[in-house]
C-alpha cells in the first residue's frame, strides 16, 4: 500500500512537472543558452514589488526607474505610419481579450488587484493605476463626463503617476479604496457608452497606432502580423521604463528582416523571440503566458487561411472561437445589460503619447 501510495504520488509529481512546463520546454525551456542575451538577473517581479526604492539594484537596473521627461514611451515620431481597417481591429481586439479575459467578451467592467505591483488593473486591455494608462483613461473620460464618481480618484491617479517606475508605491490602492474607484470604474463600464468608447479610444493612441508604426518598421503589413504585434504590445508594453521586456526590446532580439525572409518567416522568429523572453524570465507571470504566445504560432502555421484574418480563428489553449461577429460594446461578463445607447458616442481620435508636452495627459 505504501509503495503504491509513493508511486502514486510520484506519478502525478511528475505530470504536474509536465504540464507546468507543457510551454516552457525545448528551445523554450527555462535557463537553457537561449535564454542569456535575455540579460535577466535572477530576482523576480515578485520580490522588486516588495522593495521600496529602487536603490539596491543600481541605476540601470528596471526598479527606480525615473521618468526622463513628460512621458514614459519611447519617441517614435519618425516610425513610419500604415492603417488598420475596422475588422482587422476587431479580430486583433478580440483575440487579445480572450488571453487577458478567457473569452470574447470585452472587460470594460473588470477591476482587480492582481498583486502584480500595479495597482489595479482595469478595463478591456488592463489599464493600470499603477502605470498611468488607467489615469489617461480617467482624465479623457472626465473630459466628457465632469460628474463621473471616478473624479473622485483622479488626484490620487495622478500622485501614483508622478512616482518613479518601480517604486512600490505605485502598487498602493489604500486611497483608490477610499475613493470608491473599484465601483465608479465598474458603474461607468455599465452604465455609459461615453466611457466605453473612452477605454477604446485611448487603447487605440496607446497601443493599437504604436502597434502598427512598430510593424511598419519592419515590413510587417499582413493582418495577422498587425494582429500579433498588437497582442505583443498590450502585453509587453513600449514604455523606456520597462525596457527589459518590451515590445523595441523583442525586435531588438529578433533582428531585423532578412534580406528574402518572407513575413511569416521574419514573424516565426518574432514570436519565438517572445515566447522565450516569457520562459525565460524569472519571474512567473511572464512565463504563464506562453501558451499565449503557442497559439498564435498555431495561427501562423496555417498562413494561407489566417493571413488577413477573414476566416474564425480557433486559440487552441484557450479553447475558444474567435468569429469577427461578437458584440464589441458590451460586457456581458460584468454587466447586467448593455450600456444605454448614446448617439453622440462616436470614437475620437486622440494622439499617440510619445511627444512632450504629453497630448494625453493635458
Ligand atoms: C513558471 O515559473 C515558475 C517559477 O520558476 C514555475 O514554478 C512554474 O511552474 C512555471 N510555469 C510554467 C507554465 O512554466
Ligand atoms: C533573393 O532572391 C532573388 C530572387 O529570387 C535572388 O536573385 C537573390 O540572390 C536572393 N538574395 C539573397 C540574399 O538570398
Ligand atoms: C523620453 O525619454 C526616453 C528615455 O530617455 C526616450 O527614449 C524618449 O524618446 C523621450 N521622449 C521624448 C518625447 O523626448
């Protein structure tokens, strides 16, 4: 009985070993030499967030980070521009949503604390009170709707925005608590088509036109790529503050495109690229993540059907069905109902936040 016991118990230690690195494996694996040009050092996210300043890892280090002017993005006024057209955009929105949310229906309502050092994470793409995003959102919002319970907050966004990167600080939600922002968020995602469009419009300034400037500027013109380099930076970010792990430093590593490499080789390596960024790191929220990256490698294997991103797509680890079809102004997974129809409600086109003085944040 208890030799079976003991071999019971190894069995599932050992299937749960294989299932924790079902992603992380082969050329993926954790600490193999493909991870050294990576340059992590050895402490996780999860212990920087306890530090209080960023002193004990030196200047050049991702903690402490201090912004060096009136935005934390890298400048990329001279990257070359190109469009996106409304379905591409659905299609990428809803694949995005369902590796951040499980499914299609867009969180414009979600609010939790993850613990990731950020604050509060917030809305359909993950605004956070610790990163400034969720503070854009708010100060837009207030724009069209001065009386918002948000308003509340917004002091307190604003004072958690002017820390420096990587102070722990920044993770505080003790006066967003008091603010009530957890519920004026979750009230203005249900209640108004106004703020909807909101987290939609500066989604797009922050990260859907950096997106395609990036896959501009090496030659990345098909809809899926447009699709993954967009999945890419909502995840990763393009902000000079986080500059280990985002979207310039993955191109960086990736090289640029061959002379004759065709995009769907050029986005092979891309993907691979980030794939081992996430197994790589030390820290687990980035390595929980690869199946993400697994799937939309999946959909670059079948290059002839995905490439423009006409047909459903199928995310195998998610085990959903991405249609094209499916209600993008409404969360029906934190709403009740939809938000009241608003007439006025037409999308603005605000500016991408790479420039001082910062547009979206006067
Ligand atoms: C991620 O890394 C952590 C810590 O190294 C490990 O415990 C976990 O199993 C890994 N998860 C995956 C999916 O590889
Ligand atoms: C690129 O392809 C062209 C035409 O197929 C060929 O003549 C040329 O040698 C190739 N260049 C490289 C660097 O492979
Ligand atoms: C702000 O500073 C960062 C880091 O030095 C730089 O990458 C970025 O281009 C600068 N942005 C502007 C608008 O000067």
């Amino acid at each position: 009985m208890r030799w079976q016991l003991t071999t019971l118990v190894f069995q599932s230690l050992l299937l749960l070993a294989a299932a924790s690195d079902k992603y992380c494996s082969g050329e993926y694996s954790h600490g193999g030499d493909h991870c050294k040009k990576f340059e992590f050092d050895s402490t996780t996210d999860e212990e920087k967030c306890g530090s209080s300043s960023g002193s004990k890892h030196g200047d050049n280090s991702v903690n402490g980070i201090k912004l060096s002017n009136c935005t934390t993005f890298y400048d990329i006024s001279d990257l070359p521009d190109q469009d996106i057209d409304d379905h591409t955009t659905k299609m990428a929105q809803l694949i995005t949503n369902v590796f951040e949310n499980g499914g299609t229906s867009i969180g414009y309502g979600y609010v939790e604390n993850i613990k990731d050092c950020r604050g509060y994470t917030s809305g359909y793409i993950g605004f956070t009170t610790g990163t400034n995003d969720a503070y854009t959102v708010v100060k837009q919002y207030l724009k069209h709707n001065p009386k918002s319970k948000l308003r509340k907050s917004l002091k307190e966004l604003k004072r958690l925005s002017q820390l420096d990167f990587g102070d722990s600080g920044r993770a505080d939600t003790s006066k967003l608590d008091k603010h009530g922002y957890m519920k004026a968020w979750q009230h203005a995602a249900c209640y108004d088509a106004r703020f909807i469009q909101t987290q939609l419009d500066v989604g797009h300034a922050m990260y859907l036109k950096p997106a395609m400037k990036y896959a501009a500027s090496v030659g990345v013109h098909s809809n899926l790529g447009k699709a993954f380099f967009y999945d890419t930076i909502v995840q990763h970010g393009w902000q000079y503050v986080e500059p280990q792990i985002n979207l310039p430093r993955i191109l960086q590593l990736t090289g640029a495109r061959r002379a004759n490499e065709s995009e769907k080789d050029y986005l092979a390596r891309f993907l691979k690229t980030r794939r081992q960024l996430q197994c790589c790191s030390p820290s687990s929220v980035w390595n929980e993540s690869a199946d993400r990256v697994s799937d939309l490698q999946k959909l670059l294997e079948d290059w002839d059907r995905n490439k423009d991103l006409k047909h459903p797509v199928k995310l195998d680890a998610f085990g959903v069905k991405v249609k094209g079809t499916e209600d993008l102004l409404y969360d029906s997974e934190n709403c009740k109902h939809k938000p009241k129809h608003s007439k006025g409600v037409k999308p603005t086109d605000l500016p991408i936040p790479d420039t001082c003085p910062n547009p979206l944040m006067s």
